[in-house]
C-alpha cells in the first residue's frame, strides 16, 4: 500500500465550471477526511466519513460542495459554479477507526484548485 | 474559526539549536497531534499525546499538553536545516483533527 493517493495533483480551472477530485485512501481505514487549506493557514475540516456514511459536514460546505464515498473506499469531492475564493488546496485524509484514543490520520498530498 | 492558535507564527534559528512552538485549542479533546508539513505538500504525522498524558518524548522531538490552560509545546532538540517547515498542532475531537494555524520553522545551516 502505499498511502493515501489523490488526483489529480493540479486542476486550473474557469470560474463557473465545474470541478471533481479523487481521493485513495489506505485500504481498510473506514474513515475518509476533507481538509481545505489556504495559503499560510493550517488545513480547515470540510467533511469526513465513516466507512460509506457522510457523519459531519463543516458550515465551511457550501450546497456547491458535495462529497460522496459510495463503497466506502474512494471518495470524491465535488465543486459545483466554483469561484475563485474555492482556490487551495483540496486534502484527503484516512484513518482506523481504532479506540477513540490514538486515531493518527494520513494525509494525501493533496490536490491544488486554481480558479480563475 | 476552527483554528486554535500557534505561537511564534515563524520562527528561525541556527542548526543546533533547540526550537519550541506553542498550541493553544478551543475544545475538549481525546489526544492533540503534531504534524510537519514541507512546502507545498501533505502532512506527516510526528507524534501524538492522549489528553491523560502531560508529556511525551519520540527522538529529538519533546510534547507536553496542559488540558487545564487548553495548551500544547513541541521542542525539537538540536535542530538540522532539514527540520525547515510549517508545524501544526491538531485537537482530536469528536472523531476529527482540528489544526492551529502553524509555526513556519526556518533551520539556518
């Protein structure tokens, strides 16, 4: 296995379009995140997933966003109309359901959405 | 904001030198957790610290967490210009990791 894979790397876009990414994640981890990340901020929680389950969605998802994990395995995010306040980078993260305690999340590397 | 806050906001020393970067988070936790990231990449785990636990020690990287003040430290013994990247803290907290803004770490060769 070798990590949490995302695509595609880069996406340039045109205000209005839409826009999809994939995320890969460790096999067997039943848990899926979304982080967005701006420059010089630290990674802000869109949503997350629990095997096939959508269990949060952060107030930061707009209805143009929309994220789906449809087998529990891949998971796609989807920007409806994107602006260009939508530009950052797009994080996937994964991990074992574990005990609550010791829960260490593996990142992608991300996926970097340009609008203009 | 989600965010807590991490303090210096940047930070330089000189190779060898020890660095210390502070957390401060808004809500009750289950463990809070470090990671590194380089420029323009994902983040990678460096260690984590369960909230019944006030210190912690993996090679030269040195945590301690005060639940009671909502606060974190992570030192890094003997720095080397490789450690140069952003620091962020991450509350885990009902089932997600919630990070501080980040320490940008600047190790002068």
């Amino acid at each position: 296995d070798t990590g949490v894979s995302q695509n595609p790397r880069h996406k340039i876009t045109k205000r209005g379009q839409n826009v999809t990414f994939r995320c890969d994640p460790i096999s067997e981890h039943n848990r899926l995140y979304w982080y967005r990340q701006t420059l010089g901020q630290g990674p802000e929680f869109l949503t997350y997933f629990q095997n096939e389950a959508q269990l949060e969605k952060s107030r930061l998802l707009s209805d143009r966003f929309s994220a789906e994990r449809p087998k529990g395995s891949f998971s796609t995010l989807e920007i409806q109309r994107t602006e260009q306040g939508d530009s950052a980078m797009y994080l996937c993260a994964s991990s074992s359901e574990g005990q609550g305690w010791d829960t260490e999340a593996f990142f992608g590397q991300g996926t970097r959405l340009t609008v203009v | 904001s989600q965010q807590g806050e991490e303090d210096p906001q940047a930070l330089s020393i000189q190779e060898g030198e020890n660095a210390t970067m502070n957390c401060s988070y808004k809500t009750s936790i289950n463990n809070l957790q470090w990671y590194r990231q380089n420029s323009g990449r994902g983040l990678v785990h460096l260690i984590l610290i369960r909230s019944n636990e006030r210190e912690k020690h993996s090679g030269r990287l040195r945590v301690t967490l005060d639940t009671s003040k909502k606060s974190s430290s992570l030192l890094i013994t003997a720095s080397r210009a490789a450690d140069t990247a952003s620091y962020f803290c991450a509350a885990y907290s009902s089932y997600k990791l919630i990070f501080g803004s980040g320490t940008r770490l600047l190790v002068r060769p």
